[in-house]
C-alpha cells in the first residue's frame, strides 16, 4: 500500500481529474507529478509494477 502524500491539501480532484495548485510549492509538484506518473504505469508481464 502506497503512503499518502504529505501534502495532498494542494491537490484538486474534479470533473478535469487530478490537478495541483498553482499556490503549491515546487516540492509538492513534483511529488504529484511522480505521484500521476505511478498511478499511471504499465504492469509488466508478471503483473508488477515497479515505482522509484
């Protein structure tokens, strides 16, 4: 299981998906962005999928 992210208080889920404040600072934007990019991997063929 996936930890929360520490500062998840910036993120906006709407009807858009996913976003980020423009007030957020720039270690909770690419937190969020290495966030979507996990979220949105592939499965290899053993059905893992590898986050770092």
């Amino acid at each position: 299981m996936l930890p929360e992210p520490k500062e998840i208080k910036y993120w906006i889920n709407d009807i858009k998906g996913s976003q980020i404040e423009a007030k957020a600072p720039a270690w909770a934007k690419e937190e969020f962005e290495a966030y979507q990019r996990l979220m949105s991997a592939k499965p290899n063929k053993k059905g893992t999928i590898k986050w770092y």
